[in-house]
C-alpha cells in the first residue's frame, strides 16, 4: 500500500499546517486540520477527546498554559490506501510558561486522515510523551 508523491505532499502541508497555526496561537488554523468526528488521546490523563469541540476544548487550554516556541515533526512515516492515510511522527515541542524559562517536550504521535472533497483532514490523532526508565 503506499500513497503518490502528491499525495504525501498534501499530508506535509497538513502537518505542516497544524504546527504553524499552533505556534502561531490560531485555534482556528489549528481546527481546520482536523475533522469535525475527530477523536484521540493526548498526553495526560484527562486528555481524552471524541469531537471538534472537546479537542478544541483541549487546545484552548494548552494554549492559555503556554506558548508554544517551535513545534517540529520529524522522522514522518505515511502510507494509506485511497482516501486513508496513517502517519507516525515523532514530535518536539518548544513552549514557554508565563514567567518561566523554555521547555522542550519530545513525543511522538500517530494519526488517521481521510481525504474529504479535496481535503486531508486528521480523523484520529495520538500523542504520548515516552516513560523515562532508567538504563539498566
């Protein structure tokens, strides 16, 4: 199974998309990436989403938390068939809290898109934050 060049290449602009108007603090940018059935797991224990307005919810919150410097994807792996695409990132956020210094979040994320009219948009979306476990 794998996806054409322009297809891939819709799937970036959408990831793309996502952490500019992330940085940018454009909820409205952000949302219009993801469908309006959207649902998925963040992070932390209550970040548990099944819709557009509950992962907005979310966003709003993390957004009124902090400032997000930079937010990057990277080792970016997609395939799909026809109209479903299944991406695994791994993901690094920058972000600053009111009156702190700069923090760094390395995480890594999966997400489900399905190509509607002419558009990506994420369907179900993933983010965890590794355990750190010490070396044996």
């Amino acid at each position: 199974m794998s996806l054409t060049e322009k297809q891939n290449a819709e799937i970036h602009a959408v990831m793309d998309t996502y952490s500019t108007a992330f940085q940018e603090n454009d909820i409205e940018g952000v949302m219009a990436v993801f469908s309006p059935e959207v649902r998925g797991f963040g992070s932390g224990a209550d970040e548990d989403f099944i819709g557009h307005e509950a992962l907005a919810r979310q966003f709003k919150r993390d957004m009124s938390q902090a400032a997000v410097n930079a937010m990057k994807f990277t080792g970016i792996q997609i395939d799909g068939e026809g109209p479903v695409a299944w991406v695994m990132t791994l993901n690094s956020v920058d972000f600053t809290i009111p009156g702190s210094e700069t923090h760094t979040i390395d995480g890594r994320s999966t997400m489900a898109l399905r190509k509607i009219s002419d558009r990506w948009l994420i369907e179900q979306i993933h983010f965890s934050v590794p355990s750190s476990v010490p070396e044996e």
